[in-house]
C-alpha cells in the first residue's frame, strides 16, 4: 500500500501539482517559445494559452515566412506554405531516454507521429513540444520554429541535411497519409529507416521491392510514382548517419515500451487505492451497522 501511494504522490507531482517555483526552475534555459511572425496581439494571446504559459515565462524567438520557406520550397505546395508564418511552437529539452511528447492544437494536416519522425531524424529525440496555431493551419512550418528553438537552447546547430531531410519526410508521409491514412504512411517509412544499412548496398530496384515489401506486410498498395518517393527520401536518409539514425530508433521503442509499463504501474497503483479506500468504507459500514443493532 505504502508504495502504491508513493507512484501516486509522484504521478500527482508529474501532473503539475508542485511548487510553481520549482516548475520554473525546471524551465529556465531549458525551453523556448517561437511565435509565426504575422501573429497579432490577439493570436499570440490565445496560442499562448494553449501552451499553458504566460508570456515572458519563457525566452520567445520569431519564426518568419521565408525562414519556413528556406526547408519546406519546392517540396511542399504553396497552399500549405502560404505567405504568412501562423504555426508556433514551444519546447522543452528532456532528459536522455525520455523521448518525444507531442501536443497539437489548430494543426488539421501534420499529425504528432508525422513530427515525432521528423523530429527524430533531424537529431531531436528527447522533448516536450506544444504546436499551435490561432486557427487551422497545415503546421509544416511549425518545423522550422522547432528547429530553430531546439538550436536556441543547446547552443549546438543542427544538420542542415537532416533538417532537410527532416522537412521532406514531414511533407512526404502528410501526402501518403492523404492516401492510405496516416498510421501506415508512419509505419511505411518508419520500417524503411530500419533498414537504410541495407538499402545503402541496394540497386534502386532492389530499394523498391523492399518498399513494396514494407507496404504489403502493413496491407497497403503504393502507386510506381509513391513508390519513387519513398526511394528518393530513402536515399537522402542514407546520406545522414545512418547508424546514429538507427539508434534514435531503438531508443524510441525503448521509451515507448517504458512509458507502457509506467502506465501499467500507475493502472496498479489507482487499483491498489481504490481498493484501500473500499476497504475503509466496508470498516465504517460494519461499525456503524453494530450501532444501530
């Protein structure tokens, strides 16, 4: 019982229930906020609230249109660029192993799976991220404000390829996703990462047999000019360090396959409590039931 109230006490401590001062602590230096350069007072207000700060709590950074466009020209339609910088983002760096909390409001195109790969190949494994919008947006330059945050905080730049690359594959899954649904256009490209040390000693027919091969185990047909996609995105990820792309993999299942077991741990620990104060109730009821006798 005792350690079944202790998960509890620290669930309700994760949850937000401690002191402010020490939640700001947590946040200084470790987290930025960039806001789409056309937002007005208004709009920054109400994204503001969706991230659960008030402005100032965290250093912010502005993101502008031809800052998006620098990642996100020539492989995504104009539509969803558009000529206004609206997305805005706010992260917060984890812990090594604690992996990717994605949370969305006003973002009607990307999906949390879509960032979370595309963060994961850009070299962004283990944070806390916000994206919202004032009204519903697509939230591919979302990307670049996550980008640029992300660089804010650690001081260290990365990868212009693997931003590249991390931008492509955002847009390529969001137009396989428009095709044969977001969950198998993730899981399509996610299994293609896993073997990029094979791919690398493959012809380009062989890549496009394993892709096929990918889509088929998760019950879906690609059209030939999918199919080239993926092998264009497949050999512009072999151009990244592979090996350490592969591992940001593992330690991903890792962190899911953790956050499982907290779950089921924290599943106990309510079960336990609930029991305990079943039990209570049952003892007051006897003894007031002998009164009344």
């Amino acid at each position: 019982m005792k350690k079944a109230l202790a998960i509890l006490l620290s669930v309700l401590l994760i949850l937000g229930v401690a002191p402010a001062a020490l939640a700001d602590e947590y946040a200084k230096g470790e987290s930025r906020v960039t806001i789409g350069a056309d937002l007005s007072n208004s709009q920054r207000e109400q994204v503001y609230r969706d991230f659960g700060i008030e402005q100032g709590e965290v250093p912010e950074l502005t993101v502008t249109n031809a800052e998006e466009r620098a990642y996100l020209e020539g492989i995504v339609s104009e539509r969803k660029i558009g000529h206004k910088a609206i997305s805005c983002a706010y992260i917060t760096v984890l812990d090594k192993g604690m992996g990717l909390r994605i949370d969305l409001y006003n973002i009607n195109y990307c999906t949390k799976e879509m960032y979370e790969n595309a963060l994961i190949t850009a070299g962004i494994t283990d944070a806390r991220v916000i994206i919202s919008a004032p009204y519903a947006v697509s939230g591919t330059g979302a990307l670049t404000g996550i980008y640029k945050a992300y660089e804010s905080i650690t001081g260290n730049p990365l990868s212009d390829l693997a931003k590249s690359v991390g931008a492509e594959e955002l847009v390529l899954t969001g137009e396989l996703s428009e095709y044969i649904g977001s969950e198998d256009a993730t899981a399509i490209i996610t299994e293609l990462k896993k073997i990029l040390d094979q791919t690398q000693n493959m012809t380009d027919d062989e890549v496009r047999n394993e892709i096929k091969r990918i889509a088929k185990e998760n019950n879906t047909t690609l059209t030939d000019k999918q199919v080239d996609q993926l092998l264009a995105l497949c050999r512009k990820l072999e151009g990244l360090d592979v090996a350490q792309l592969q591992a940001r993999l593992v330690d991903l299942a890792k962190g899911v396959e953790t956050a499982g077991g907290f779950v089921k741990a924290l599943g106990d620990a309510f079960e336990s409590v609930k029991q305990f104060f079943a039990n209570v109730g049952a003892f007051f009821a006897k003894i007031f039931s002998r009164n009344e006798m």
